[in-house]
C-alpha cells in the first residue's frame, strides 16, 4: 500500500552496521491530531533520494510511501519511495490521504 504525506523535511539520517552497510531513513514531521515526526526508510538503490532529501532538509514537502509488512514479524516497514519539495508552503505540514 502507498500513503502521500506532506510535511517538513526535520533531519537526513545515516547509519552504519557493524557489516559496514549503511543505512538511510528521512524524518518528517507532520501535523494533525497526533503530530510529531516520522522516520522513513531510503532503499539501499535511493542514493538520488538520499542527496535529495540532505538538500531538503528544513522545507516543505511531499513524500510518496510504501508501507511493508515483514510477514515473519508483522512489522511494520515505511519505505521512501519519492519526495517532491512543495513551494509557497508553511514550515509544517500535515498527514494527506492515500495514493
């Protein structure tokens, strides 16, 4: 299932395991009856969505999500599929509808 959210880009996180692979995610904050921010992956071949989203950081914007189930687990995954900036936009944003 795919999910469009608008929001503030808050932070560009990147993290390394202890195989050395890097792992990247975006935080979003949004607004609405439950504010505060969503941490969303970067697939392992979104390097041109990770440049995107250092550059974003602190504007508003549109994110296109794909929400994945681990089956094993039942968890939960929320996976960045794109980002376009919005202009003439407040600095906080709100959760939108599905895709």
């Amino acid at each position: 299932m795919y999910i469009t959210i608008e929001g503030t880009i808050s932070g560009y996180v990147e993290r390394r395991s202890k195989d050395n692979k890097v792992y990247r995610s975006v935080d979003l904050y949004v607004k609405g009856r439950d504010p505060g921010t969503l941490r969303v992956n970067i697939p392992e071949d979104g390097s041109g969505l990770a440049e995107q989203c250092r550059q974003a950081e602190g504007r508003q914007g549109r994110v296109l999500v794909e929400l994945r189930r681990f089956e094993q687990t039942g968890r939960i995954f929320f996976d960045l599929v794109k980002l376009e900036l919005v202009n003439g936009a407040s600095p906080t944003g709100s959760a939108a509808g599905k895709h």
